[in-house]
C-alpha cells in the first residue's frame, strides 16, 4: 500500500478508537490488492503468507472492526458467508452465477437517483444499500459451464 493511503487509514481507525495493528494493515493491503471478493478464509490464507502472526479468528476480529469503520464491505454474493471488499469512492453492485460463481460488477447511477429521490420524499436517511442480483452468466445459461 502506498503510504500515503496507509496514513489515511490509519487516522480513520484513530478517530474510531482504533490503531492500524499489522494484522489490521495486512488484511487491508490483501483486499487493496486482490480484485477479487475475498471471503474471511481466502482472506486469510493470503494475510498468512505476509505475517505468521495472524489467526482466522484474527481476521473475523479485523474485518468486523473494518466494516464498521465503514473501509470495508461485505457482500453475500449468492452465499451464505460474506466476501469483503475495500470501500470505493463510486458505489458499485454484483451479479453473481448461480452456476460457476462468476461475479459481475456493475454501476447503476440510476439506483443512487432513485434513493435519493426516495429519501426526499418520505425523509429517510439511506444508510446503506443491499442490491445484489443472482443468476445464470451467458457461458453457463448455454450449458457450458460446470453448473451443479
Ligand atoms: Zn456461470
Ligand atoms: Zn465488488
């Protein structure tokens, strides 16, 4: 990570009554860094590699604190258990393949219009978003994929 952002987060969870622990670092640079919606165990197998000083109970602790300190996101993505992703500054959505897991990320300005539309209206403050659609991707609609 570069310091700069490294600097920045680590005066967010300052301000929370939190301090940028390495274990804490690691799990940001790993999300930072994969493109991907890691899962608590995928997340740490990669932290493992960068500190042996982290436990899976380590990061459950951490991502908790993370999301909370509104760094992180959480999304179910069709399943039971959260994948994470570090907060970007243009909100953004997921399909994801009932088939082979495939996640498509999207934008949808109109759902911003709508909710602030929305929250005028009947004067409600929109805290967060839950908007996650599920399906077939084209491969897998087509039989192509190894759908169970
Ligand atoms: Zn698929
Ligand atoms: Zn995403």
């Amino acid at each position: 990570m570069e310091e700069e952002v490294v600097r920045s987060l680590a005066s967010a969870l300052q301000a929370g009554g939190h301090r940028l622990t390495r274990q804490r670092r690691v799990v940001l640079e790993v999300l930072e860094e994969s493109h991907e919606h890691l899962d608590a165990e995928a997340l740490y197998e990669r932290a493992r590699q960068r500190t042996s000083r982290i436990s899976l109970a380590t990061v459950y602790r951490t991502v908790a604190v993370l999301k909370q300190m509104g760094l992180i996101t959480e999304h179910s993505l069709g399943e039971e258990h959260g994948h994470f992703e570090t907060v970007r500054e243009v909100p953004h959505y997921h399909f994801t393949c009932l088939g082979c897991g495939a996640v498509v990320e999207f934008d949808a300005p109109q759902v911003e219009e709508i909710l602030q539309e929305l929250a005028e209206r009947e004067g409600l403050e929109v805290c967060g978003v839950q908007f996650a659609l599920i399906g077939y991707c084209a491969h897998c609609r087509t039989g192509g994929g190894d759908a169970q």
